[in-house]
C-alpha cells in the first residue's frame, strides 16, 4: 500500500494528470501483487456503468457552459448590480451576488470564475477598483458555486460515500450562504478604508427591468430545490430538468446562442465529462486496491486512537484537509480520503452530509490557495492579472473563509436543520 501511496504522489509532483496518477499507480500496484491486470478494465467499466448518480454530473456540466454561452451570465450579473451596485463597494457586493446567484444553476466553481469572472473583473477595473481586489473577490466568491445546489462535487462525494445526493445539496444551502454574508463583510471594510465607488441609487424602475430580464434563469435554483424536496425527480432528473431548462432560454427564449455555438458547448461538455468520468474510473480501481489492503480498517484504528470524540476528529481530519489543498488538487483528494474514511466516520457517529458538506467546502477553500489553487489559474488566465499579485492579493479573504469553516465544524445544525426540515430526519 505505501508503494501505491508513494507512486501515486509522485507521479503527482511530476505535473501527470489526475487520471493517469490514479490509473498508472493502480496498474503498478495490480502487477506488483500478482493480480490479473484485466481487472482494472473490469473495475473501470463497472464504477461508471452502474452509477446512476454520476449521469448527473454531465447535465450539470451541460447547463453551466449553455448558461455561459447563451447570455444568461450577463443578466444575472445586471440584476445582481441593480440589488447592491448602490452600496459602497458596490461591485464587489455584486460580485458576491452574481455568484449566489449562478452557483443555483451551474454547480461549479471554475465554471463560476470562467463565466462570470471575466466580466466582473473589467467592470470592477474600469470602476476604479485595484486589480489584485477585483480579481481576489472574483477567486474567493467562485467557491459558492458548489455549495448552493445544485453541485458537481457533491454528486462526486455522494457517488464515492454512498450518501443522499439530495441531502447533501439542501444541507449546502445555509454554508454558501453564510460565505456569501463572511465575504461581504470582509468588502464592506475594504470598501471603506479604500472609498471604493458605488452606482447610483436605482429607481423601482431599473429594479424592474432587471428583475425581468434575469427572472426567468432565476428560477432554475427554485426549480432544482423544489424538485428535489418535494421529490418531484431526483438529483440526477434534476440535472437533466436544469439543462433543458437552460436550452430553452439560451435558444428559444433569449436566441443568443446559434446552432454553431450550440455545437460548440456540446463538445466542451463532452470533454469535461469525459475527464471527470476516467478520473472516477481510475480512482474506483485505486480505492478498490485501497480497500483489498485493509487502508480503511487502518486508518480508522489509528484515528480512534487520537480520540473518539467525534468533534476533535473531524478538527483534526480537517486541518490535515486544509493542509493538504495547498498541495493538491481538490478532487484527488476527494478520490483518495472518501471512501478510506467514510466508513470510519459514520462508525464514529459523525452525520456523512454533515461532513459531506464541511470537507466539500474545505476542498474549495484550496482552489485559492497556491501552489494548487486552480481557481487563480483561471481567474488569472480570464483576467490578465498576474499569479503574484493575484495570491498577495487574496490571503485576507482566507480568513472569512475559514471562519465559516470553523463555524460548520461546530455547529453541526448550520448543514443538518435544512435537509431534516424539508426530506426528514434520516
């Protein structure tokens, strides 16, 4: 086992993608045990095939790149602006908004920093706001997209721990929010201290005519949560409902898409499914080795020996996660932790969506922390704005972040009261 672990970080240091990581490692530990190597096709073609779930995964991605491309970012944003424009700093409250907002309907946050990042950057620089503010707020305000539903990692999560999909995403509501009000907080001092500018106070007027413009992708979070809650269609239907939704906007209603982009959008969701499906493919293989040399069994006797006060280990499991997202990426440590420790917890009586949710946002927090925050990759990339003054510039808004972190670790109910409310105690 330690040579797969080894093998497996190494190959990582060495800038191979996640899925050959997981794929080449797996193969090596395979031929080093003796075992037949067509097992690994076998596991491979099993994880992806039986997994109802994870057919989410592309209509979400599916809904994301038609809500990017069909004009509806642009709305989202304008209505956002018409709400909070007039506070001070007010670009950057709309920057915070737009991604509540969108991460209704997209479920991730790279999707969030690509689509709407782009635009809220030129607006907020050519408002006067500092390059590196712009561009922190933007990195920051993407990690929402995940945790208000719907939400590709939490499909991926439920998938790997064999926990509610559904629940997972009622239980992200009240987290995304309060990173949204932590992140306001922190630009409403900086607004301050920097006398950032505000819009002009709107009239009912504008406030109407944004409303209009931007009701109708409004009600895809609506849609989504009601559906689920009142079990209208799983989470899976539910992506599905959301695409097509989105379709009809982007061609029929608001006909800002062509045929040509159309086609367009179909191939860049096949790509980024495609990769997201061969990285669980590969990772099934990896836990199933994981699995056959008793690491879960390990790993939960040695965690019991810290403490089996439920508390102190999910403290200490999340500081080692925190730790560990400077240096990897997020979803290879999701791959890696999820199936190896989800057993242990709930043996140890820690709620799985309640963890479920706290170790998701956890993973998001390291999309802005470097050397492997992707999230500043992207918003660096959309931007112009460079990686140093990009990272110097997003160190202070860490700190909301981890205080809402805290904040769910020890209140359990911040993830649990919702999902209990509306689908029942589990």
């Amino acid at each position: 086992m330690a040579f797969l672990l080894i093998l497996w970080l190494l190959l990582l240091a060495l800038g191979m993608s996640v899925a050959l990581t997981l794929g080449v490692s797996s193969l090596a530990q395979l031929w080093l045990d003796g075992t037949p190597l067509a097992v690994i096709a076998q596991r491979m073609t099993k994880s992806i095939s039986d997994s109802f779930p994870l057919l989410a995964v592309p209509f979400f991605i599916f809904a994301g790149n038609l809500m990017n491309t069909g004009g509806i970012t642009e709305r989202i944003f304008g209505f956002a602006r018409v709400l909070v424009g007039h506070m001070r700093g007010g670009l950057g409250h709309v920057n915070v908004l737009a991604s509540v907002v969108f991460s209704g309907m997209s479920g991730s946050a790279l999707a969030d920093a690509g689509g709407l990042g782009n635009m809220e950057i030129r607006a907020m620089r050519s408002a006067g706001y500092d390059a590196g503010f712009a561009g922190a707020v933007t990195v920051a305000s993407c990690i929402i997209g995940p945790m208000i539903p719907p939400s590709i990692p939490m499909v991926l999560y439920g998938v790997l721990a064999d926990v509610s999909i559904g629940r997972l995403f009622l239980g992200g509501v009240i987290p995304g929010l309060l990173t949204a009000g932590a992140l306001m907080a922190l630009i409403a001092i900086y607004a301050k201290r920097r006398d950032y500018p505000r819009d002009p106070v709107p009239t009912f007027g504008d406030v109407g005519r944004a409303f209009a413009r931007a009701a109708l992708p409004m009600l895809t979070p609506a849609i989504i949560i009601a559906g689920i809650a009142f079990g209208f269609f799983s989470p899976t239907e539910a992506a599905v409902v959301a695409s097509l939704y989105a379709l009809v906007l982007s061609v029929g209603v608001y006909r800002e898409m062509s045929l040509r982009d159309l086609g367009r959008v179909i191939l860049d969701t096949i790509r980024m499914s495609a990769m997201v499906c061969l990285i669980v493919a590969t990772a099934s293989v990896f836990a199933w080795i994981l699995a056959a040399h008793q690491a879960p069994m390990r790993l939960a006797a040695w965690l019991l020996t810290l403490s089996d006060d439920p508390l102190v280990l999910l403290v200490v499991i999340n500081l080692a996660v925190l730790v560990a997202g400077f240096f990897i990426e997020g979803l290879a440590i999701m791959i890696l932790i999820v199936p190896v420790l989800a057993p242990t917890l709930m043996s140890a009586g820690i709620d799985p969506v309640h963890f479920g949710v706290v170790f998701i946002f956890n993973l998001m927090i390291g999309l802005m922390t470097p050397p492997m925050g992707v999230g500043l990759f992207v918003v660096s990339g959309v931007s112009g704005i460079s990686l140093e003054t990009l990272i110097r510039a997003t160190i202070p808004f860490l700190v909301p972040l981890v205080i809402v972190l805290a904040a769910l670790i020890l209140f359990p109910a911040l993830v649990t009261w919702l999902p209990n409310l509306l689908l029942g105690a589990p």
